[in-house]
C-alpha cells in the first residue's frame, strides 16, 4: 500500500472458497474487497488536491520533498490517480435529467418563500489542444448568493463550475448540483448573466423555470469601447465626421444602458449607411464598418436578454459578469493558460477540472469522507 508514511506492505493471503461455494473462482484474496485501490485516501487526497492547482510533475516533487513517498512516484502516477477521482465524482452525479423539475402545481405553492434571488454568472475560455490541434472551448462560471455571509451561514456564498462544452455530457445536471448545493429551491429567483455566445446560452435556457437570462453590460461596453477607438482612427482621416460617428456610438452606448435597444439599433443602421459611402475609400472607414455590422448582428441576436441596465443598477441588482472574468482566470488560466505551454486533451481537460472545481469550492474533503468515513485531510 502506497501511504504518506511511505509503502507500507499488507499481507494479502490467496484463500479457498468453500466446495459448497460453486459461483465465482475457487480462490481469492480478501484485502482486494477490503481496499479500493493500492493508494491510501489520504494520499490520494494531498495528490488530488495538489495536483488541480499546480502542473502534475510539480505535485510528484513536492510530495518527495516533504513525504517519505514511493520513489515511483511520478507525474503519470499523479494524473491517473487524479482522473480516477474525477471519474468517480462523474459517474455519482446521475445522468443529464429530461425534467429538472417534478411535481404538481400544488407542490409549488407549498413551498417556502426562498430568501432571495441567485446570480449565475456563465463565460467561457480557451485551452491549448494536444496534438497541435488548435484550442478548444472550456466553459467556466459562478453561482453567488448575495443575500448570504460566509461568516452566519455554512452553506458558501459562492461556488465555481467548470467543464469543457464538447466533452461533457451532463452540463445541465452538473450546474444543477451546482445551485443545489447552494440551498436553491424551485420556486427561486435565479438570474444568468453571460457573453451571449451560443455555447453558454444553450446551457442557461430551460435549466430552471423562474431563470431570467441577460446579457452583462461588460460585454457590450467591451465591443462599444473598441468601437470608439476604430472611430478615433477614422477622425483623424476625416476629422469632422470622425468626431461626429464618435458622438453618435457615445449615444448608442447611452441608449443600451437604458434599455432602449430598438432605437440604438435604428442608431446603428443608419451609422452602417454613412460608412457604406466611404468604405471604399477609406481603410478606417471599412475596418470600422466591418466591425460595426458585426456588434449590429451581436445585438439583434440578443435582444431579448438585454434590460434595462440603467434600473438595475439603481435597484442595486448584478449587470456584470466581472465576477466571471475572475472566476475565468481562477478556474481555468491560473491551471491552463499562463506560464503553461502544456497541451490538453478534452477529456484530461475536464476531468482536471471537475477536481479543481471540488478544490476551490473546498468540497473535496466531504467527497473523501462520503467514500471513506473515517477520512480526516488533517489527519494526512
């Protein structure tokens, strides 16, 4: 057996079954029922965790530095023992539901008035491919509970998810546990934020009956700001009608942050006509109509997810995703992106991230003692 306090041998006899015992072989060991693996939980435990917060040969160094470990330990040792965690929590979770909800009409009424709404924050990142392949999608997102305190509740103001959109079977279910977790009831107010982007708006509809789902004013101030600053290179072309398409894109911006979005777009089309004159013979002019049209498409994809921004933020509700962008960066950049020139599979990708996931939302532990009831990390 593998353990923090090194290998430690366990005698493993070959027994006899009974002759009345006709099923099964003639021999067995018992210590092969008795254990799940040649690992102890403990360090299974320190290499799980570890190794979703830093690169797998870095976990096989520390562990030698400070355990008397095997001196067979290694980063490969390190990942499977990592992916058959992953596997386990994956195979737990149940499969992807039809009905997330059941019940009667008069189920919902008898429910209790939940405390308040919930914030669902969804976005996504990109991850190097194996292979030379090219990069691949890894969706990340954030449920926080704003009417909750980490110091009065036990239950955490905010959790992380993550999984890779091409891979993942069960990403409804897997956000579902999510919110579960977090006390949310069926009769809760539940509100998605996101980019718009497809991906991330398919997992968001028909997840929950009283969801409401926006898109975040970060993302379209973003495309608004590189919009003016296309505009600064046309002015200096022409400057009067530069200054004037600037003016105009400041208005624009000032009519989506109050939720008129039909006339912003009216804005737009007849800026897109004004361009049309010029885009022939003007670079900026064409760059900028280019794009132009492009935040045009964005917008009428989405209208029906864009409030108004202006009322919100006066009732003090989320218009951002700011929240995501972080949780993008600690989910998956932090493990995947920066400073790390390692190449992913979808599938070591995912399950990497359902560990992380467990890690950062300090989950882990209670895994391990739901399999191992006797478990302790700080016993480790």
């Amino acid at each position: 057996m593998k353990t923090v306090f090194g290998p430690v041998e366990v005698p493993n006899p070959r027994w006899h079954r009974c002759p009345c015992q006709s099923i099964g072989p003639s021999t067995f060991r018992p210590i092969t029922s008795w254990l799940a693996g040649r690992t102890s939980p403990e360090l299974l435990y320190l290499e799980t965790k570890w190794a979703s917060l830093i690169p797998y040969a870095k976990v096989a160094e520390l562990l030698k530095d400070v355990l008397p470990v095997a001196d067979t330990l290694n980063q490969e040792t390190v990942r499977n023992h990592l992916h058959a965690v992953a596997n386990r929590i994956e195979r737990e979770m149940g499969e992807e539901p039809v009905r997330l909800f059941e019940g009667s009409d008069q189920d919902w009424e008898e429910q209790p008035l939940p405390d308040g709404p919930m914030t669902v924050g969804i976005d996504g990142g990109f991850v190097r491919a194996a292979h030379k392949e090219g990069w691949f999608e890894v969706i990340a997102g954030k449920s926080v509970v704003a009417f909750r305190r980490e110091e009065t509740d036990e239950t955490p103001s905010a959790k992380c998810v993550g999984f890779v959109q091409t891979y993942d079977e069960k990403p409804r279910r897997r956000l579902w546990e999510l919110l579960k977790s977090q006390g949310m009831q069926e009769n809760q107010q539940v509100v998605f934020l996101s980019d718009g982007g497809d991906t991330v708006r398919q997992l968001q509809e028909y997840l929950h009956p009283c969801s409401e789902h926006l898109i975040d004013w970060f993302h379209i101030t973003m495309r608004l700001t590189v919009l003016r600053q296309q505009a600064k290179g046309l002015q200096a072309e022409r400057p009067q009608f530069g200054q004037e398409i600037s003016k105009q894109l400041e208005s624009v911006k000032h009519l989506h942050w109050h939720g008129n979005t039909e006339e912003a777009l009216e804005r737009i089309g007849g800026l897109n006509i004004e361009l049309d004159l010029l885009r022939a013979f003007s670079p900026a002019a064409d760059k900028l109509g280019k794009n132009l049209g492009e935040f045009e498409t964005y917008i009428r994809n989405n209208i029906d997810f864009i409030p108004n921004f202006g009322e919100r933020y006066r009732q003090g509700e989320t218009i951002s995703t700011a929240f995501v962008e972080s949780t993008i960066n600690q989910v998956v950049s932090k493990r995947f992106v920066k400073k790390q020139q390692m190449q992913w599979t979808p599938r070591g990708a995912h399950l990497l991230l359902q560990a992380r996931a467990k890690v950062l939302n300090d989950d882990l532990e209670d895994v391990f003692r739901g399999w191992y009831p006797q478990f302790h990390a700080q016993a480790a």
